[in-house]
C-alpha cells in the first residue's frame, strides 16, 4: 500500500518553514552550487515529467533497485517499475520473491551495487549539499559509493538555505513524518540512526538530481 505524504502531514507536527516551494531564483542558485558540487541536475515541473526524465536516463538493459522513496511513488515510478513495461531488470521484484530471510536480506545488501539506485533526499542545501538518513541504511546506503549510478528525485520543497538547515529540516520536517510511516507501516518507530551528508560527487555523471517544482515527498 501506497503512503504519501498527504496521508500524514495534518496528523505531524513538522517546521512548516522548512518545507516550502522554492522560488525561480533560488532554484536557479541551488542548481549551479549543485551542478559546482559535481551533481548533474535535471529541473522539471511535473510528476509526469520526472518520471519521463527517469525513464529516458536508465537505458534498456540496466538493473534497477531505489531505497523507499514517498515521492518516487508519489510521480508513479515505483507502479511503473513493478509493472514491468519496461526493458530494465527489476531487483525489488527479485528480491521480494525471495521467500528466506537471510537470502532476501543478502539480496538486498547486493543490489546497493545496481547499475541504477534511485531514491529521494530529505534536505538540499542552496549551497549544494545532499543530506539524508535512514533506520538500516538501506535507503542510502547506495549513495556513496556502490552503485554505478544513482538518480535522486526530490520536490523543491527540500531546498533550504544552508547546509545547518538542511540538518534542520531532516530533524523537523522528514524525520516526524516518515516516523508516523514507518509506524503504520512496520509497526515500529523509526530513528535518524544512519546519515549522509553528501557534499560532492567526484566521478563525473555519476549522480542526478532530478528536481520538480512542485511539493513532494517528506
């Protein structure tokens, strides 16, 4: 079952502040610090568009895993993957067709080595920092270093001055509402238990932002 955003946020007490659309101006600024950084950036204005942009930049052949990401299900990536009208190899379909614990849990840990990881940020710096955390490290362990290439996908909204409030918003904004997730979902809390600030990316196309104009994700 799908959880969006909408779902929690009347019920969540988050900083309101930091979770506001970008303006042209700083989304422009926010680009160049990025693509400075070594990210390669990609701004859309639709759900409809970013998914587009994903399914034009994973070329046909390539094996696919994403961390759970509320806005790649939010513009229909997560339906479009599982749906299989596509030429990629699915490893979250793999995966979740293993029956034995220790073989899907091994599984997992394998596919952070996917050709493509996508998954989504919970705070971007205007000066160009990636920030995002996670209960086990699933959601980003990929991001560093051990798949080929990753795809980010976040909702202007994630965009705030500095890196502090970035740190910030993970704390006062993601972290409340993917606790009331992960509640409903797992039936557990979760915790800011494995963070990642991602300042620079050093091998050249290796990691895109895709950027919507619009509110999504936590």
């Amino acid at each position: 079952m799908s959880q969006q955003k909408a779902d929690y946020v009347d019920d969540t007490e988050i900083d309101a502040t930091l979770d506001e659309l970008a303006d042209d101006e700083t989304v422009e600024e926010t680009v160049g610090n990025l693509e400075a950084n070594g990210f390669e950036v990609v701004v859309v204005d639709s759900a409809e568009e970013a998914l587009e942009a994903l399914q034009s930049h994973i070329p046909a052949g390539a094996s696919v895993m994403n961390g759970h990401s509320t806005t790649l299900e939010e513009i229909g990536f997560m339906e479009y993957l599982s749906e299989g009208d596509h030429d990629w190899e699915s490893l979250p379909d793999e995966i979740w067709s293993i029956d034995d614990d220790a073989e899907r849990q091994a599984a997992r840990r394998q596919s952070q080595t996917a050709e493509y990881f996508l998954g989504g940020i919970n705070a971007i710096s205007q000066t160009g920092e990636l920030v995002a955390a996670d209960l086990s490290g699933s959601r980003i362990g990929a991001y560093p270093f051990a798949a080929s290439n990753v795809v980010i996908v976040s909702g202007v909204n994630k965009i705030v001055p500095t890196l502090d409030d970035a740190l910030d918003r993970l704390e006062s904004v993601a972290y409340p509402l993917e606790n009331e997730r992960a509640q409903e979902a797992y039936g557990v809390e979760s915790a800011i238990a494995k963070q990642l600030i991602f300042r620079r990316e050093t091998e050249a196309g290796r990691t895109t932002v895709v950027l919507i104009r619009d509110q999504f994700g936590y």
